[in-house]
C-alpha cells in the first residue's frame, strides 16, 4: 500500500507545492509536471524568481547515478552537454516519506523537428555534427547515453546549440542499457545487442535522422532490416548521409568520432556534399534500371516460352 501511495505521491504534485531539501534546506515552488521516466519525474519549479528542472525519485542508487552523469558533463561544462547541475538533496513529505531529488538547470528551446523545419539538408547534417561532438566527450568519459531519442533532444538559441536534455538512460560502457526507446533500439530492429557501447548511441543517431526525414516514427514490420534499408531509401533529405547510416547499421564505427570526422569531412566541403547526394543519386536509378532491365527482360523469356509452347503444342496435334 505504501509503494502505491508514494508512487501517486510522487507523481501528481499539485502547483505551489513546496519540497524543502532535508539537509540543504533549499526550498522550491512547483509550478508543472514536465515529464516522467522509468525511476522518477520531472517538474518546473522556481526559487528565487529563477526557474530549474527538479527531479525526483524513489531510487536512490539511480538518483545517485544520474547525478554522476551530470557531474561528468560538469567536467566538459564549456563545451555545454547537457543541463547544469544546480543541487543535490532529499525531501521529506508531510507523511514522512523520504524521497531523494537533484535540481538541474532549466533550459529552453525548440524540439529538433520544428527547428528544422524549411530548412535546407546541410541543416540536419550540422545539428548531428554538435551531438556527435557531444556524444564523443560523453563516450570518452566511459558512459553511453542510452536512451537518446528525439525527446531528450532540444535546440536552444541563440547561436543554435543541440543539447541534451535528460540523462536517465545514460549507463556506464560495457553494462547493459537499462532505459531505452523501442524505435531507436538496435536491439529491436535486430541490428546489434543492448549492450551499452558507442555505437549503440549511434544506432539510435541514424534512427533520429529517419524520424525527422519522416515526420514520425514508423513500424518495424515482419523484416525490420528491410524495413529500414527501404525507409533509408526513400527518404530524400538523406540521401548524401546515406553511406554513413549504413555503415553505422554495418557496425563500422566503434567510437562517435570517427562518425563525427567522416560526417564533418562531408560538411566541410560542400563539393564532397553534393558528390554524395549525386552519388547516391546515381545508384537509386542505376538499381531502378536493373529492376527494369530485370523485369523486361523476364517478360521477354515468358513471351518466348508462350511462343514456343504453342508451337510444339501445334506440331504434336498435327
């Protein structure tokens, strides 16, 4: 009964609630719920006429993991990874209740999908230059961010800047992932294990690109491989990362710089932009023309057969 209490406790804090930190004596307003995860939610609170993201849980030894992770960010904190991290604390309930919390910095923005929206290719290509430049400290400092999705990813401005905006998935390399997204999961398209290495971040890189290409997310199907080999190929606005998403799928990146230093090399020179595109181009219609040099000439040899069947057939009849 208690678990079941706490949990609805924890989760439907009215505006205007006050959590008051047990040993910093810190106090926050609430003001609205921003999200919840797998060990704890997010709300918008303010202190001081300062907003801050607070979240609390009822985990502690996760609470103390994410904090760490933020930590980690704090060590690379001019390069701006994710949210800063503001205080660290317990709160006491009016029941008695202990749950553990941490406040990080509010940080806002527009969602990646509408900041891209109008504009132009090369657009897509820089905002995933910035995450894979974030993912390389990440992933340089022993952790892989897990849970990376187009929901835990906000542009904010000015200048434009991706960041990263929840780290509840983030799990040290070598473990296994323990919070992730269905849709971005390679385990789920059958594209490697969950086992939280670099390129498992990278996976779901490739698979923040097709849902932005697309609008939304899609179903994997009854074949997901041939599922995402088509959807990659249908997509227009990918068309010059086309080679480095496939070579993700094929595993051929064991750490995000190499993707970051092919992906840059690209940018950096548009003539090698517009090759790829061309490239690409050219192979989506020579395929095309084997599919109908294939198919004509399958017509043909059924023509002949039908020719040649009624032919044999009139001599025996004779």
């Amino acid at each position: 009964m208690q678990v079941n209490h706490t949990k609805k406790l924890v989760t439907n804090l009215k505006r205007g609630t006050i959590i008051r930190g047990k040993w910093n004596g810190t106090k926050y307003q609430v003001i609205q719920k921003l999200g919840e995860g797998a060990c704890g939610v997010v709300y918008l609170c303010e202190r001081n006429g300062v907003q801050a993201a607070l979240k609390i849980g009822t985990d502690s030894s996760r609470i103390i993991t994410e904090v760490n992770v933020l930590k980690t960010f704090q060590k690379v904190q001019g390069k701006r990874l994710g949210p800063s991290l503001l205080d660290v604390d317990d709160w006491v309930t009016p029941d008695g209740i202990t749950f553990p919390y941490y406040v990080m910095e509010y940080l806002r923005g527009t969602e990646l999908a509408s900041f891209l929206r109008g504009k132009g290719k090369e657009w897509l290509g820089v905002m995933m230059l910035q995450l894979l430049t974030d993912l390389e400290e990440l992933h340089d400092q022993g952790w892989v961010f897990g849970d990376l999705k187009t929901d835990n990813l906000l542009v904010t401005t000015p200048p434009p800047k991706l960041r990263l905006i929840d780290v509840g998935g983030t799990t040290q390399t070598g473990r296994a992932i323990k919070e992730y997204t269905e849709f971005y999961d390679r385990g789920y398209w059958q594209r490697g294990s969950r086992k939280a290495d670099p390129s498992y971040d990278l996976f779901a890189l490739t698979m923040v690109m097709l849902e932005i290409a697309y609008g939304s997310r899609f179903e994997r199907g009854a074949q997901p491989k041939q599922t995402l080999e088509k959807k990659l190929q249908h997509a227009p606005v990918l068309k010059p990362y086309r080679p480095l998403i496939q070579k993700v799928w094929a595993g051929g990146y064991g750490h995000s710089r190499e993707m970051k230093r092919d992906l840059s090399s690209m940018l950096s020179s548009p003539a090698k932009y517009k090759a790829a595109e061309m490239k690409n181009t050219r192979v989506s219609r020579r395929k095309e023309a084997e599919k109908t040099s294939f198919a004509s000439a399958e017509a043909i040899v059924i023509f002949i057969s039908v020719i040649l069947f009624y032919f044999l057939y009139s001599i025996v009849a004779w």
